[in-house]
C-alpha cells in the first residue's frame, strides 16, 4: 500500500491473485448469510427481479419487499434493517457467529426458497407480473455445447460453479443417473435427449424433457449441504 503511493487497486490486485486467496483450506468454510443464499441464488441463476417498466418504481419495489419479506425476513435477516450502527457482525466474530444462521427452522426455510425459484412464482403489483424462476435449459448454455452433451463434464461443471468444494465420482454419479439419466445406465440417454432439443428447441416434448432433468439435477445440487457453504 505504501510502496504504491497509497493506491489501493495495486493492493487488491496482490491479494486477489493470491494463491493464498484459492487454496482449498479457505473454500467451503463458513455457512452462507440470508443475503449470500437469497441475493446470491438470484444472480447465480440469472434470475430476472425487475419490471418490465422501469419507471414503475412502486411495482419494483413491491418485488424487492417480497423478496425480503417472504424469505430473507424468515432466515433472520433483512435488508435495511442492521442490529446496530456499526452493521452486522463480521463472520468470523466469536462466538462462531456464521453457525447462528442455520438452526432447525432456519434450514427447512432456506430449502424452500431454492425450491421456490426452481418452481417459480409471480410477483404482482400496479399492473406489472414479474416471474421468480431459473431458466434451466438457459443457465447451463454458458457451458460449451460438448460440456453440456456429455453428462459426466455437465454435472462437473455444475458442481465448480455452485459447489465450494468438489464432490466424490460417486456422488457425482448419482446425481448424473437419478437426473439426467432418469436412472439409465446409458450416457446416451441425456446426449440424445439434449442433442435432439438443440435440433428442434421449438417442440415442446424434447423442451419439457430437458428442461425437467435439468431442473432436477440443479435442485438435487443446490439442496445439497454444501450449498450453504462459502
């Protein structure tokens, strides 16, 4: 900081790219706040919470107050509402503050915030509907298409992008059969299926087909434990 004439970009650029800042003893190690679980799940999944006019500010507002009301406020905390003047306690405060947001109600709470999304649900207000829901077969697109056609490297690829940690090939191979394979042995089974709803996206069977997959094996990942982890 001082070597840089007290610039901080020089200083956030070395602690960023830090081997330090990705070593595995740092992944996976405290539980997600309501904020990084709810506000988190939302950007993760691309999930769209504004209105369609953006002048409306009374039906935006409206959805932002659902959201914190309807999920944030049950898992015990909520947005502009801070204990005190100096915020909320720092993670890593004694005593082990980040394991106050998981308790018995709190969990069953957090898991049914994820299976709202996946199912969906509309927010409206002042004449305008917002639909809450993960666009599945739109999220996985971000992988290359030879990613998504083989179930092996899809589920992989699901699992580094929402998971801190890695999972066992067991795990990941169940979660390939039970999901994509509809409990098929065969690989075949998912590629086909992908294959022919990328050659026709307009018929509905083959939509409703991996659109359905798809949505199991992201739910089967996010109500993992691990998905409540950093």
């Amino acid at each position: 900081f001082v070597a840089n004439n007290w610039e901080i970009l020089p200083v956030l650029d070395k602690l960023f790219k830090s081997q330090h800042f990705y070593d595995m003893v740092n992944l996976g190690v405290y539980i997600k706040s309501p904020f990084d679980l709810i506000l988190g799940s939302l950007r993760t999944f691309n999930i769209n919470y504004n209105v369609s006019d953006p002048t409306n500010y009374q039906a935006q507002y409206y959805v932002w107050g659902a959201v914190n009301n309807a999920y944030l406020l049950p898992i015990d905390q909520v947005m502009g509402s801070v204990p005190n003047v100096s915020g909320w306690n720092a993670f890593y405060q004694n005593p082990n503050f980040h394991e106050y947001w998981i308790n018995s109600s709190t969990i069953q709470k957090r898991a049914a915030f994820i299976d709202a999304i996946f199912n969906g649900f509309n927010l409206t207000y002042n004449g305008l509907t917002t639909r809450i829901e993960v666009d599945a077969i739109a999220w996985v697109q971000q992988f290359p298409s030879t990613t998504i056609s083989d179930p092996d490297l899809l589920v992989a690829a699901c699992i580094a992008y929402l998971l801190p940690i890695d999972l066992s090939t067991a795990v990941k191979n169940d979660l390939k059969t039970q999901n994509l394979l509809s409990n098929q042995v065969s690989n075949s089974y998912w590629t086909t299926a992908w294959n022919n709803y990328i050659a026709n996206p307009t018929n509905t069977s083959y939509t409703s087909i991996v659109k359905q997959r798809l949505k199991s094996l992201l739910v089967a990942i996010t109500q993992l434990a691990e998905y409540q982890l950093m």
